[in-house]
C-alpha cells in the first residue's frame, strides 16, 4: 500500500518499498536517500539541526543531492 511493505527483521517492524510498482518505487528510493544523505551529515557534525529541519521542511525546494525530480503531472502528457 502507498508503495511501502510492512515486515519484520530481527524481531523490529520494518517498511520496505515495494519493487513491484517501479516508478513508484524509484521516485520513493530517490526521496528516501535523499533523506538518508542529510540525517547521515546530521549525524556526523556536518550540518546543524537547525539546517538539517531546515532542509526537511523545505524539501524538494533545498535538496542539493539531484536525486529528486518533478514529475510533470499527468494532465500535461494527455
């Protein structure tokens, strides 16, 4: 459901994205490590919480990692 698999490793709950549906999977994968790369330079001293928040509430507008990419509605292609 909403692209994301509920499971279990090592007795934790765990959500997994789900491969099946890959564009949804791929454009979820790019936002999750986009994400990942800023909690990872949070974590060793790189950027401030306060830049950290900064960049959450403000994402896609301030991720500088190229992951993320507007996908033109489909009311355009048609």
């Amino acid at each position: 459901m909403y692209g994301l698999k509920i499971g279990e490793i090592d007795g934790e709950i765990c959500l997994r994205l789900d491969k099946s549906d890959y564009s949804t999977y791929t454009s979820m994968f790019d936002m999750f490590h986009a994400w990942q790369e800023q909690a990872a330079r949070l974590e060793q001293g790189e950027i401030s919480k306060e830049e950290y928040n900064q960049w959450r509430y403000k994402y896609p507008e301030l991720d500088t990692s190229k992951h993320w990419a507007k996908v033109p509605s489909q009311a355009v292609s048609e």
